[in-house]
C-alpha cells in the first residue's frame, strides 16, 4: 500500500479482446499497482498487518471505476467540530461535581467538549480515592454517550489564589496516570494545564510559571499518557521550549517529545497577540510587532502537525488595531485555515458574530478534517486477494489528529450479510488539509470468505478495541447516500464476485 498525492489513478493495458468482450458494461479499468512511489513530500507509514500481501503477482482483472461527488451536508464527526466547555470534576463535599448534559451534547452534533477537572481541595496533599472515582465514573459516562473529550486540569479558578507546589503537582500526575491509560480512548488530548490560574501557566504564587516548571508537568504527562496521546499547550513561547527550530514530518511522527505535542489558543482573535498566544510575556519586549509575525509563521509551519483547539476570550479582534488582517468574515476563516484549526468553544466568546456574518456553518463544516470520496476502481471478480484502490481530498482545516483503522469490509450482497474486514496500513493523520490522497489496496482474502456477490464499503473506524465497533465514532465522508448510520461504514457503491 502507498498514499499518492496526485489526482491520478494509474491504469493497466488489457487486450483488445477483452475490451470487446466488456464493451456492454464500459472500458475495464484494471486494478492499479500496489508499488506507487510517495509524494517527495511526505513518508507514510507501513505498519505491520496479520493480513500480509499476496507475493505473486495476481492474474490482470476488469476493474469498475466509480466516480463520487462531494456534498455540502453538516454533519457530525468524531474529534472535531464545535465544542462546549465543562467542569467535568468540581469541589467534593458541600457540592458534587458539576452536572454536565453529555446526551443533549450528542443530540445537538457535538462529538467533542472541553474538560475542566478541580484539584483545588488536593492542594497539600494526595488526590482522594473517592475523588478519583467519580472521575472514573464521569468518563465512564463519556464513554456510553458517545463523545471525546479533551482534559484540563486546574488548581485555582482566579489569578489571585494559591496553585499547588511541585511536589504535591507531580503526585497528583501520577496518581492520574490510571485513570488517562484506561480512558485514553475518549480522551481527545490532554491540556498540559495544572500551573497558574486556570491552569494556563501564568500567575503561579508557588512560582511554577518557568520554563523548568512548565517542562516538567510536560514530560510527566507524556510518561503517563499513551504514546497514541498528545499534551497541547497554551503559547507558541511554551511550544519552543521542546520546537525551537520546528518540526518535520518525521520528528512528527517519530520523535519521543515531537510527536506528542499540539497547541491550544484560549484567547483566538481577541487582539494581535491573541492574549499572549504570541509575544508572551508580563515584560515589555522590544519589537514586538516583528516578535509576533515570526511566532505566527512558526505556529503556521508546526500546525500541519498539531491538534490545534480552543475559544475565544474578547471580542474579534480589538477595536483599535487590525494588522493581520482579521476583521472580515473572509480574514477570519483564513485565520483558522492557516492554523489548522480542529474544534473551537461555541459557547464562549462572540460567535454571534459569525452567525450575523453568515460564516457559522462554514465554520462549523471545515473544522478538522473534511474527507470525500472522488473515485474508486475495484474488480469485478476477486480470488484469493483483493487488489482495489479509491482516491479521497481532505477539503477542512486540519488532518484527523489521533490514529485511525482503515478497513475495507465486503459484505455479502445476499443470504446472511456477513461482512469480512480487510485492515489496510494507512496513515490517516498525513492526510493533511488541501490534499488528494489514493489508497491502493492489496489484501488477502480471508480463507472462511465463502463464494459470492460482495459490497464494498469503506471503514474509517476508532482504533480501541473499546469504540472499534461503534458507528458513532467512525468517520462519515463528505458525500451524499454513501453513510450508512447503523454501521460506520461509507458504501462505496461497488460489488466485487468472490470466487474460490
């Protein structure tokens, strides 16, 4: 298997005769070759699969090719999208944790919310066991409705109050680590949260807001989080304390801190800092416009490779002073485009503006990832392998930005419906913003596929073995009658003949 970054899908030469002999149903168009050579650009990844390609060259096949449109349809999809904010653990004792209404979250489209987790009672001392519970049992509940969630924890709510000191921080991390292995599936990303008010690294009175601090709670979370997990953090100054020169494809995708980082902007548009977001900093800078323009191109070049979320704080932007260009509608769907933008809060900030603009579903389409189907080519008749390929364009901000199992499933046209899944390596998180991506497929059939007529359907599934199965996280393309609600899979409107 190889990713192309081309609009192509590569053709074989068959016979005279055998055109001749098909003329009824189209020119055949036969599988294409499994060898391609990747785009300069990029490095897919070739996993191992317990479903090895065939060695020998199989017999040359009629092929149908099939060509889709894309739709313009809102619609819900897992880890992206419009968010909502909420303490997902509060005070214990004079009150509960705050109550949060997960299932009017899922009615309404929303896949993803922000987590606010209070560790203010544990300040001098270790997270208690009850505490931790009804964490667990929050996730729990995360888990059955069918959302994700990104997780930020915090000590004090206001910049005046006491965060906690080191010590008792780097405990409580640890103490936390269980609960995030478990419940990895349904966390989205981890803030890396804790110092300062509202865990947003500033104003910390046990001194914790320095670069020492901050990259320690960093690298305790990645230890405890899984390698699939990643930590974001708050301001392109934080992010340079592990990228000062950037990131490549492959420290993205391969290196130990590199790969495990992302940003999130609580304070998108508010003024040509974005609150600290650029030029951070409680002292005068010299320079600061120039300051702030190279920290943007910085962000812009590691956003390729970064979950990138958050909200607004203010107005958009500030009344005096407009230097990016960001007070039109236009100027600010360019913003999130530059920055990969995969969620952001609309419950927070002045989204009716966006509204009163007539930008709010363009917003809402083009956050994240945006997959369509252009076209598949699969044959007519399969024995004992399946060679096929399909060719997506990723149209939103951002890649998808945890990994992802990508199967095709044949499922028998009549009788019992069975249905067998072929893993295909794939690497969907390089399947960057503004791309043309062609899966080739060359699988070997499973040895209990009996004879017979097949759909072909496309699987974008979750990974964990925990939401593999659940059709409400799986991945919906953007084109009209392929989805099917019930299942998770895209119909790619094809058939293929099992022979044996």
């Amino acid at each position: 298997m190889s990713l192309d970054h081309s609009f192509s899908v590569p053709r074989l030469a068959v016979s005279v005769f055998l055109v001749m002999l098909l003329a009824a149903c189209g020119a055949p168009t036969p599988p294409p070759s499994s060898t391609q050579t990747p785009s300069p650009t990029s490095t897919p990844s070739t996993p191992s699969s317990p479903n090895p390609a065939p060695t020998t060259s199989p017999t040359l096949i009629a092929s149908k090719t099939v060509s889709y449109q894309a739709s313009d349809e809102l619609f819900p999809n897992p880890e992206r999208g419009f968010r909502v904010g909420a303490q997902l653990g509060h005070r214990i004792g004079a009150a509960e944790l705050a109550w949060i209404d997960m299932p009017a979250m899922f009615r309404r489209g929303e896949r993803v919310f922000q987590s606010y987790v209070s560790l203010q009672n544990f300040k001098t001392g270790p997270i208690s066991e009850e505490y931790l519970a009804q964490l667990r049992g929050r996730l729990e509940e995360v888990r059955r409705v069918g959302l994700k969630t990104s997780l930020r924890f915090w000590y004090t709510w206001a910049e005046t109050e006491v965060d906690a000191p080191r010590d008792v921080m780097m405990n409580h991390i640890r103490q936390l680590g269980p609960l995030l292995r478990d419940f990895s599936d349904v966390i989205l990303t981890v803030q890396a949260g804790f110092i300062g008010a509202w865990g947003e690294w500033h104003s910390s009175a046990n001194g914790l807001a320095n670069d020492a601090d901050r990259r320690a709670v960093v690298e305790a979370l990645i230890r405890i989080l899984p390698a699939d997990r990643k930590v974001q953090l708050r301001y392109v100054e934080a992010l340079k304390l592990f990228a000062p020169g950037g990131i490549t494809e492959a420290q993205a995708f391969g290196d130990p801190v590199l790969s495990r980082i992302g940003h999130h902007n609580d304070c998108f548009m508010v003024n040509d800092r974005d609150a600290g977001t650029y030029g951070f900093s409680w002292q005068s800078i010299p320079n600061m416009a120039q300051r702030i323009t190279e920290e943007r191109a910085y962000l812009q070049q590691l956003a390729k490779y970064l979950p990138v979320g958050g909200e607004m704080c203010g107005d958009v932007p500030e009344t005096g002073s407009d230097p990016f260009g960001r007070r039109t509608p236009e100027g600010q769907l360019a913003e999130f485009a530059r920055f990969g933008w995969s969620w952001i809060a609309n419950d927070f900030g002045y989204v009716d503006r966006w509204r009163a603009w007539g930008i709010y579903d363009t917003i809402s389409r083009n956050l994240g990832y945006r997959l369509s189907l252009t076209e598949s080519s699969v044959p007519e008749t399969a024995k004992g392998s399946l060679r096929m390929s399909l060719t997506l364009k990723n149209t939103g901000w951002a890649a998808p930005v945890n990994p992802r199992a990508v199967r095709i499933v044949l499922r028998e046209a009549t009788g019992l419906g069975r249905a067998f899944s072929l893993e295909v390596p794939a690497e969907v998180r390089k399947w960057y913003a503004g791309g043309t991506y062609t899966l080739n497929v060359d699988r070997v059939l499973p040895a209990e596929m009996p004879a017979g007529t097949y759909q072909v359907l496309l699987h974008l599934a979750d990974p964990y073995a925990t939401l593999s199965a659940r059709p409400e996280y799986a991945i919906r393309l953007a084109n009209r009658g392929l989805w099917e609600a019930g299942t998770g899979y895209n119909d790619l409107k094809q058939t293929v003949r099992v022979e044996r």
